[in-house]
C-alpha cells in the first residue's frame, strides 16, 4: 500500500494540475476577500456572523478545489487512459483508488490550511485597513483554519469517490462545481433545516461559520466524514466491479 | 493443456449488453513461443487481452496467466508486460516520471536504476525529461513498451504494437521482439496487418467473430503450400452479400 501511496504522490507531483489548482484557489481567495472586505458596508462586516463568513471563503473554495482535485486524480487516469497501466501495475483496484484517497485527502488538507490561512490573514488585514473591530477570537481564528483543513481533506475523498463514480472528467468537475456553487446556495433555503446537513454546508460548519444557523463544527466533520466514507466506497465498488474499457 | 501453459484461455465468453465480443475462445500458448493473434478489426481480439489481463471480467469461461487470474498474481509486473494502446499516458508528465510511477505502483521492486535501463533500451533515454504531449507516435510506441519492460517480464502482451509505426518504427519493434523472443521469452502479438506477423511470429491464433478460427503453426502451412494470407483470407471470410 505504500507503494501505492508513493505511485500516487509521484503522480499528482509530476504534472501541473495540483499546482494550478493551488494558485487558482489563492488567486480566487484574495479575489473574494478583496471584494467582500472592501465591497461590503462597514456596518455589516462589523458584525460577527459576517466576519465569520467572509473568512470563512477560504474553507469554502479550498473545499470545492480539493473536490475537483480528487475527482481529477481519477478522471484524468480515464480520460489520459493511464489507468490501463495503472490497473496492470496494481491489478488490485481498492489499492489504486485508497492511494488516491489519502494522497488527495493530505493535499486537499493542504489546500484547505493555505486558503483558510490566507483568507483570515487578508480578511484581517482588510477589516483593520477599513476601522472595523473584529470581533473573533484566537478560538474563532484556530477553528476557521483547522476545520477549513478537515473539510478540504475530507472534501478531496468524496471528490475521489464522485469521479470514480462518473469517470467523465468534464461530468464530474462540471457536477461539483455545480453542486457547491449554485445548487446548495439555491436549494439552501428551500431545504430548511435539512439543508444544514447538505455536504457543503457541513464543511462551513466545520469552521465554525453561521454558529448557530448550522451544526457545531465537530458535528459538521463527523457528518461530512460519513458523505466522504459513503462516496468513497461507492466509488471503491465502481471501480472493482466495472470493466477498465 | 499442459501446466506450463503460460496463457490458457477456457471457454472464454464476453458480453456487452447484447453484444458477444468472444464466444466461447479456447487456446493455450507455451513457454517460449511468439504468436501472432489474428483477426479482422472487431473480431475481439483487444477484448480477449483485455480478459486476460484482468481488465475486462468474463461473462463465462476463464484466461490466466501463469496458471492464475492476473489479479491473482504475486507481482504481475514481474510476469507479464502488456502494452494495449498507443497512448496511455498524461500529456502533461515526463516519460520518465511516467515509468516511475508506474515502477514504484507495481511494488516489486523496480528502482530508477531500472527505469533508466528501460528508457535506454528503447533509445528514449535523451527524451526521458520532456512531457509526453511532444512525443511522437512512434516515441510514445516504445514509451508504452518501456513501461511494459519494467518489471523484465517473462510474457509480453501488445495489442495492435505497429499501428500508426513508420517503416523505420516497425523494422525496430521486429528486432526488438525477435531478440526478446530469441532470450526465450514468450510473446502474443496481436494484429491485423498480417505483413507485420508473419515475419515475427512461429504460430498464428486466428479469431473471427468471437471465435476461433484456427491456431497453425507457420511452418504447417507452408508445409501445405499454403501462405498465411491466404489462410487467413479462407478462415475470415464474409459470405459475398
């Protein structure tokens, strides 16, 4: 298995894709940051839910690059047509796809540290620039950037399990985009209490955003846990059972 | 069938959907033989190796290798090298991080030392370092090949090696093989451009529609006088519709 584990990390290190994905999640990072922290009212950024928000963007989009990061460490195999080598140099599927899993899930963890590192640092510096008094704690701080970990990690392993599931690279990126983006933000509201548990609003609990309104954060990363160790196994039995075309 | 059967394909059938792509295909191969694998396009050729290289589940019937399912060996990589398309490869990784990544997968050992011996065998060695995406057809043809040779497999499996090949590529993908059989390895092979076979090959299995057709010897044939265009043309002939 580590074999495996080194095989993947050799992967994911010798083209450009995780690395463009790390500078475009940055990029957007400081993008949303600036915008929010300069866009927005001073009256309303002094209000802690909404400073919680607006630092949690980092958590947000560090979740949704390391979902499409998962979701290409298998799809680009499919697309490229490596997995017919890879399947004969590890005729054992689960191995493949547990290597994924975990090199994915530490790069996604990456990911979600960095961009939750960097949206509370430029958040600070922004609502500090414009006056206002932050209202977070040291506490609030910890939470934004380790639960923005967890949730990218976790996040990296149902990317994982969604693309083993589809294959098409196009289907599946497309669908996680959408999925975060547009369909949780629009069905949200009409999900009421349910929509707490939708996967993307769990990793916003994992950060301690919308206390209250969402679960406790602890909760939001056992629940978005199970969506990870649900999407992987569906993936896993994807990948042992159907034919390598 | 003998135990030392290196391939054995039994009562191998494979279905898509409502599409037979074998039908009942038995043959086994010894140790030490080159064999050509015969057939028109669509006849199920790449499904067999497919089958047989564990990518493909039967829908009945079995084909092993070394005895096993592939899945079932003990460091396949150090069994069989198979080599199924052209262009199996990230464009945006080196060669050389291809095959390593490939090396350190297989688990069986296979350091960089051998992946550098693999990329000089097939004179790749100076290119090793450039992304895929600027390799010529003939160049990702004998990069596939590398990554098959890494584990120095006693069986070596192509589908299709010389398709797309120019002169120049098909002359040195012969030697190559010819010196790789000479070492007594075993090899399939497997073609429909027969020009490329019947220089190589001892040994022809030829499938039609899912089936077997015929499995000769070259040197029976010419025995009969027979050539082996014309024994293939016979064996795959369409009623004149």
């Amino acid at each position: 298995m580590i074999a495996q584990l080194r095989a993947e990390l050799l992967k994911q290190r010798s083209t450009r894709t995780d690395l463009g994905l790390f500078a475009a999640l940055l990029g957007l990072v400081l993008l949303a940051l600036i915008l929010h922290g300069f866009g927005l009212r001073a009256e309303e950024l002094a209000r802690r839910n909404n400073q919680l928000m607006i630092l949690g963007r980092g958590e947000f989009l560090a979740a949704l690059f390391a979902a499409l990061l998962g979701a290409t460490s298998i799809t680009a195999e499919i697309r490229h047509g490596t997995i017919r080598p890879t399947c004969l140099a590890t005729p054992r599927r689960g191995r493949v796809l547990a290597a994924k899993v975990g090199v994915s899930g530490v790069i996604g963890a990456g990911l979600g540290l960095a961009a939750s590192g960097l949206a509370a640092a430029a958040g600070t510096v922004a609502l500090n620039s414009r006056g206002i008094h932050i209202q977070l704690d040291r506490g609030d701080y910890l939470l934004l950037i380790a639960g923005g970990g967890s949730a990218a990690a976790l996040w990296a392993a149902v990317g994982v399990g969604i693309g083993a599931v589809v294959r098409n690279q196009v289907a599946a990126l497309v669908g996680i985009a959408a999925w975060l983006l547009f369909f949780e933000g629009l069905l949200g509201g009409d999900l009421g209490d349910a929509g707490r548990f939708a996967p993307g609003a769990l990793g916003m609990a994992a950060s301690g955003q919308e206390p209250g309104t969402l679960v406790a954060p602890g909760v939001g990363v056992a629940l978005l846990a199970v969506y990870a160790i649900v999407a992987v196994a569906a993936g896993c039995l994807a990948t042992t059972r159907r034919d390598v075309a | 069938m003998g135990d030392d059967a290196v391939i054995a394909v039994e009562g191998l059938t494979k279905r898509f959907g409502a599409v037979v792509a074998v039908e009942d295909l038995s043959f086994s191969l010894q140790r030490a033989t080159v064999t050509g694998f015969l057939g028109p396009n669509g006849a199920g050729k790449t499904t067999t190796l497919r089958a047989l290289l564990g990518l493909v589940e039967p829908t009945a019937g079995e084909a092993l290798v070394f005895g096993r399912r592939y899945r079932d060996l003990q460091r396949p990589a150090r069994r069989v090298g198979a080599v199924l398309e052209s262009n199996d490869f990230h464009p945006g990784r080196t060669g050389r991080n291809h095959l390593r990544a490939l090396a350190l997968g297989a688990d069986a050992d296979i350091g960089r030392d051998r992946v550098e011996e693999v990329l000089d065998l097939v004179n790749l060695i100076r290119d090793g370092g450039r992304r895929v995406r600027t390799y010529s057809l003939g160049m990702r043809r004998r990069l596939g090949l590398a990554g098959a040779l890494l584990g120095d497999p006693e069986l070596l499996v192509l589908d299709e090696p010389a398709n797309g090949l120019d002169p120049a590529g098909v002359h040195w993908l012969r030697t190559f093989l010819r010196g790789y059989a000479d070492a007594g390895r075993t090899v399939l092979v497997s073609s429909h451009v027969l020009a490329e076979i019947a220089q190589l090959v001892e040994q022809v299995v030829i499938i039609d529609r899912g089936r077997l057709a015929a499995f000769v010897r070259l040197d029976e044939l010419s025995d009969r006088g027979a050539t082996l265009e014309e024994a293939y043309l016979e064996l795959t002939a369409r009623p004149a519709s």
